[in-house]
C-alpha cells in the first residue's frame, strides 16, 4: 500500500514559463490504446487527437463519472484501460492501488522533449505528464454588475452582497451559482472554502483529522448562506448543471473551474445577453484572509500497469500525439485550457486560471488519504447543507467516517 506523501516536482511552476513537449514523433501504434478521463473539451481534444494514430485501436470512455471507474478498469489482467486521465486529486486512488506504472523508460524513449514541469515525480519515478492547469474562480455577468454600480466581488462576502443587491432589484431570485451537487463536489467546495479560512485538513504530519475546527464551522456557515442565493435544488447541481443556468440567464455570480471558462458562452442555446455580458476574474478570498478560496490543480495522464509493454508505449505514443505543439495552432483548442503546451498563449479565458497561481492559491492536498477525506465530506455536508444537523455535528461525522476508512486502509491504527 502506498503511504508516503507524494513529492510533486513543479507543474504549477509551468504557469509561469514556457514550456516544451515531444514533437516530430510519428504517431505509429501497434498495440491497443483505451483511454478513460473525464469529459470536459480539453481532454476530448487530448483523447480525439490521440485516436488519430494509426495502426492499432484507440477508444476512449469520456465521463463525468470517471473516477469511480478508472480504479476498477485498471485493476484487471489484462487493464480494461490502458490510461487514464487524471488530476492531482485522482492519481492518489490509483497509487494507492498500485494500478499505474514508472514512465522514466518510456520518457527516455519518446518524450525527449517534455518539459520537467509536466513529469509528475512521486518517490523518485515520473508517474504521470501533466498537459494543463486548473483553479476554480469568479465568472460573472459583467453588465449586470455594471448597471447596479458593482465591482466584481473579491471576496465571498462581496459575492453575498452582490447577490442581495441583484435579488433586491428583481434582477434575478437566484444569482448565485455553484457545483454544490451532494458528493464530491460539494466537498470539492469545502475544500476551497475551508483553506481559504486557513484550514488544515490533518493534524501537522500525520493522517488525523481535523476538520471539526473553527475553521470548519466557517466554512460550512459561508457555504449555507452562499446557497441561500442559490437554485433550491442546488444539492443536484455538479458543474454542468450550475454552467447550464448561467448559460439560460439565471445567474450572474460563480466560482467554476477555469477549463470551462472558454466554452461557457459558446455552447449551443446561449442568449446575446449572456454572451456579451460574460466576464471572468480570479478567485475569490474569505473571512477577511489573503490566501484564494480555491485550489490549484494539473491535469494529466497515466499508463496502465497491467498490460503489455507493448501496449504501455502504444499507450504513451498516442497520448503524446494528443498533446503535440501543432495544436496551439488552432484557435478552438488553444483557448480550451490553460495548456502547458509549447506554442501556448494565454487566452482571456485563462486570466482566471493565472490569477489563481499569481495569488498563491494552494494545490490540492497529493496525499494518500485525501480521497477518504474528500469521499467523507461529500457523503456527510448534505444534512448541514439541508438544515438537518449543525455545522459541528457534520463536521463530528465527517471525522468518524474519515477515521473509520482511514483505520481499515491501513492509516491510521
């Protein structure tokens, strides 16, 4: 079982230079390619463009649902998937199910030319290629704001503010949107709440708990007034959902991840108003604090254990072709992401994503038991969330559940 903290040499640190990847390689495979990742548009071009080479079949299982599948697609022998991927967050899982192999060989062999900020190091060994960063910020309706005489808010509390002035005027009943869907998103919301208010999730290096702080409790007190600004099924709403009601006029104020911000206003529906009024700003803070209500995330890919190496470089050739230069050629996919890809050039879609890294917004905690964390949150914030217990007995719970999976995974006795 995989227990030590992970060491990630600086993929966020490619924020701020240039970056080179692996070109010039011809996209020959002789082997199988299946590919699992979610199903946001930067990684459907990484997936698309990897499914170009030739001489083998490349599928791909694009899904928002992804990480309660890439685990048990990856343990079988042989893998169901060959990759999968994956962010700071999911690579945890998959470690600590031993189902990824070292890509140092294939590194050596055919990404020559990938930048050290995009090798993910973890004990040494490069576990993944990162292609490009993330941080939840501000989206806002700029003309809306405008026309009642408000800044783009900077904190949560302006952000409440806003959302009273717009509720007051007639505006909009419910101008606040949010991924509060129960499960992983609405912890994904604690979690950049809570370190915006200078939490800890753990006690000083160990696997312990500690959540059920002050902190904690104000965290879960901004999350519930946010949500009273909110659609009132705000419980079902991940980020598509909450992009959905932006997208029909219904809310002019969101924090929402960065790799949607480009296509926000051009999917397919979006009214004038909401194409000319759309703006993006950079996180938020709260509770007075400086540190961003956010978290700073890379997204990459892995290669399977359990197959062939055949298979293996297959596997690593294709996905190398999905992130090649070339591609920051094209207008669409160039503002899709903010891509550490050689050739990139920051897009107005992307202010948001640099705001994150040029205010210090911390990464997503790379620790083996994060997941039971995350998964704890997610399970037990819904009867906070829906008035059924205090902000301390959730937290209370929180920690329960947290304690008992993190005893029978082995970290904590």
């Amino acid at each position: 079982m995989f227990l030590k903290k992970f060491a990630l040499t600086g993929a966020m640190l490619a924020l701020t230079s240039t970056t080179a990847l692996a070109g010039g390689h011809g996209c020959e495979i002789g082997a199988r390619v299946s590919i699992v990742g979610n199903e946001f548009p930067a990684i459907q071009t990484v997936g698309a463009e990897a499914a170009k080479c030739s001489g083998g079949e490349v599928s791909t299982n694009l899904t928002a649902d992804h990480q309660k599948i890439n685990v048990p697609g990856m343990q079988g022998d042989p893998a169901e998937y060959t990759s999968a991927i994956i962010a700071n967050s999911s690579i945890v899982a998959l470690m600590n199910e031993d189902v990824i192999r070292p890509l140092d060989d294939l590194v050596a062999k055919h990404g020559g030319a990938l930048s050290k900020n995009q090798l993910i190091t973890i004990d040494g060994k490069v576990m993944a290629v990162a292609f490009m960063a993330n941080a939840q910020h501000l989206m806002y309706r700029k003309d809306i704001l405008a026309d009642l005489g408000i800044a783009p808010p900077a904190s949560y509390e302006a952000m409440l503010e806003a959302a009273e002035m717009i509720r007051s005027k007639g505006i909009m009943e419910n101008p606040i949107g949010g991924a509060y869907k129960a499960g992983w998103n609405l912890a994904q919301e604690f979690n950049n709440m809570f370190l915006g208010y200078g939490g800890a999730h753990f006690k000083a290096g160990t696997a312990e708990p500690s959540v059920n702080s002050e902190a904690g409790v104000n965290t879960l007190n901004m999350m519930k007034a946010l949500s009273g600004y909110m659609n009132p099924d705000f419980l079902t709403h991940d980020s598509n959902a909450t992009n959905a009601e932006y997208r029909a006029g219904n809310v002019a104020l969101l924090n929402m991840w960065g790799s949607r911000a480009a296509t926000q206003t051009t999917a397919e529906g979006v009214t004038e108003e909401v194409k000319n009024g759309h703006a993006v700003a950079g996180p938020m803070t709260v509770g007075g604090g400086t540190t961003p209500a956010s978290t700073l995330w890379w997204d990459g890919w892995t290669v399977a254990k359990n197959i062939s190496d055949a298979e293996a470089e297959a596997t690593f050739v294709a996905l190398m072709n999905g992130i090649r230069p070339d591609l920051m050629s094209d207008e669409d996919v160039r503002t899709q992401a903010v891509w550490l890809i050689d050739g990139y050039e920051p897009t107005e879609a992307a202010v948001g994503v640099f705001e994150a890294a040029k205010m210090g917004t911390i990464a997503y905690p790379m620790l083996p038991y994060m997941g039971l964390m995350h998964t704890a949150l997610g399970a037990e914030l819904p009867d906070f969330m829906n008035g059924s217990e205090s902000a301390e007995q959730t937290l209370a719970d929180v920690e329960a559940a947290y304690v008992a999976a993190a005893k029978e995974k082995g970290f904590l006795q």
